[in-house]
C-alpha cells in the first residue's frame, strides 16, 4: 500500500505549514510519500496551495523525487514538467481540478474524493466519503497515519 502525505500532512492538516519544503521533508522522513503543490511562475518552481509560496529546493526533486506526487497548480508547471520529464520516468507529476480521476505521468490513476473503489488507484482524502478502499493500490491523506496498517 502506497501512503501518501497530503501536502506534508500526516497526522491532521496544518495549513500554515502545508507544502513548506521542510514540513514535507517531515513527512518523508517519517516513511511517508508526499503530494506537494507546484506551480511555475517566473520561470522558478514554488510549493503552494492556493498561491506560490515557497521556493522548491532542487535537492527536494533531485534526492526525494522517488517520493513526491507532484500536482501541478498551473499549466505552465505542466508544461515544465513535461519538458523535463515527458515520459515520467522520474518525475510523477499529474494536473487536476474536479475531475473524477486523471493519470500522473507515471500512469497511476489518482482519484478524486467519492469515487472509490477503482482497482489500482490512489484514493483521495478518502475519509471525506468513507471511502472503499478495498481495490486501491495507496491513500493520500491529511491523517495518513491511521492508514499505516491498513491491508487491502
């Protein structure tokens, strides 16, 4: 089962702390994988949710870019990101809104809260709906914790 940090998230939210380069570093060195927040302005790349806040530290992409879910606030960081990485072989970035599901790069299908169960896919927040998780292959979560010995 993958576990997966909602914005650095790993007990509750704390959004004053969400997508800080360190706060995900937390979350990380605590086992977890990390949904940050990217967006691409001024040709730099910032961590963010509802605006770029953050500068985000190459070392973050280049030594934890195994364990970073990458969604992508603007289309420019898409568009960034699939010149640097158009196949997704090292970089797992997706572009999402209210859409059911989409596919990251790496062809995970990531799910929007309410429509589990999906084989194979990342649930979203399923807490909000009580969600299904019996055919999901990870969770993504604000309290990823209660999910950490969760058998599917």
């Amino acid at each position: 089962m993958i576990l997966i940090s909602h914005r650095g998230n790993i007990s509750r939210p704390i959004p004053e702390r969400e997508n800080d380069p360190k706060y995900v570093r937390e979350a990380i060195v605590n086992g977890f994988e990390v949904e940050v927040d990217v967006w691409f302005v001024n040709k730099k790349f910032k961590l963010g949710h509802d605006k770029p806040q953050y500068d985000f530290p190459h070392q973050l992409i280049e030594h934890q870019s195994s364990k970073l879910w990458i969604h992508c606030k603007n289309l420019e960081a898409v568009a960034q990101f699939n010149i640097l990485d158009p196949h997704g072989s090292y970089l797992n970035y997706f572009w999402h809104q209210e859409d059911d599901v989409t596919l990251t790069s790496k062809g995970y299908i990531w799910a929007y809260p309410g429509k589990q169960p999906i084989e194979n896919s990342i649930a979203v927040m399923p807490e909000l709906n009580n969600d299904d998780l019996s055919k999901c292959r990870g969770i993504c979560s604000d309290n990823i914790v209660k999910y950490k010995n969760f058998k599917r």
